[in-house]
C-alpha cells in the first residue's frame, strides 16, 4: 500500500483521539468542555482541579502526535517530506478533532510531539524557550506563542531538507498552533490573562 494513503489518514486519526476529555469523562465524570477555558489541553485540564490527569494529558497527546510521525518514518525510511505530512495531520487532528465535532485543542503538546520526531534538537530548543518565558513570566500562553513562533527558525537551521513541503509545515504548524491561541493573546494585551496557578481558568 502507499505509505501516504495509510500514514496520513493514520496520523489525523491518532492526532484526534481527545485525551483531555477522555481523562476528565472517566477520572472525574465531567465534560473538560464544560470547565474554566473549555479547552481540551493539558492546561485546562491541569487547572480543573486535576494536576494529575493534566500531566497525564500532556504526555499522552505529545506521544499520539509523536507516535503518528514515527509510523510515517517507519513505513518510508528516508521520506522526510511524508513524516512532515503526517506531522501536519496530526496536529490538524489534534485541533480539528473527529470526535469532538472538530473542536479540540490548541495543538501545543503536540506540537512538541511532532517536532521530536522531526528534528529533536529543534524540539529541545523550542522547549528551552518555553520554559524560559514561562519561569518569568508564569503565562502558559505567552510562553507557548513564543515558543512556537522561534520553532521555525531552529528547525530550518537544523533540518537540511528544505522541500516545499517541509518549509510549508514548518511554517504551517507554528502558525496555527499561534492563531488557536487568539484570545490568549487579546487577554495578555488587554492585561486579563490568568497566569498559571491562579484561581479562575482562563488559558
């Protein structure tokens, strides 16, 4: 079979499962939807009330994203330009869910997940830089924009492929993850973000 017609579809459907809601609907017999942001992400999840299922969160969807990139690279060693593919449909899964009506999260975790599998180094630096605006400044959203907005140029440094595909995700996924995190941003201007920690749950 073609690796592109099994990887991609494969990536989205990985990409959809919504380990946030899931977790919540289980552990707490609540709908995240209905909780603080409404957001299905590690955050919101975390600031439920539920740190654990938060943690839990993060890591499942960094590994669906990371997990649905090294299928891609399995079934096509060498073929950088479908493990991009399949990173781009995995985070359009995570964001654009099936299950969820296609509302989802915001594809940060995942984001991270894809980028590990794509260029490690890339994904460390990028994380470095999240948790640097994050220590200082206590906004997860901040520190997601920013980290997301700098993926590209360490990915274009360390990646040597420069196919139209590759610079079309590594462009693409930033700037999504960027615009699902629109409110985010009106609020850090106007000054109304909650940072993280704080009672009312917002991000």
């Amino acid at each position: 079979m073609n690796p592109w017609l099994l990887s991609i579809p494969l990536a989205y459907l990985l990409g959809s499962i919504p380990f946030g809601y899931l977790l919540v609907k289980i552990f707490r017999k609540q709908d995240i939807r209905a909780t603080g942001s409404g957001n299905i992400g590690a955050t919101n999840v975390a600031r439920s009330g539920a740190k654990g299922l938060g943690i839990a969160t993060l890591l499942l969807d960094l590994s669906k994203a990371f997990l649905a990139v090294k299928i891609a690279q399995h079934l096509a060693p060498g073929n950088y330009d479908l493990a991009v593919a399949a990173a781009i449909a995995a985070i359009l899964g995570h964001v654009f869910p099936l299950w969820l009506g296609f509302r989802g999260g915001k594809g940060v975790a995942s984001g991270l997940g894809v980028f590990l599998a794509l260029t490690p180094i890339s994904a460390l630096s990028i994380f470095g830089v999240f948790l640097v605006i994050f220590l200082l400044t206590r906004y997860v959203s901040l520190a997601s924009i920013i980290a997301a907005a700098t993926f590209p140029l360490f990915g274009f440094y360390f990646v040597p492929h420069r196919t139209p595909i590759v610079i079309a995700g590594f462009l693409f996924i930033p700037m999504l993850i960027i615009v699902k995190h629109h409110q985010n941003i009106r609020r850090l201007l106007s000054g109304t973000e909650n940072r993280f920690g704080a009672r009312k749950a917002t991000a």
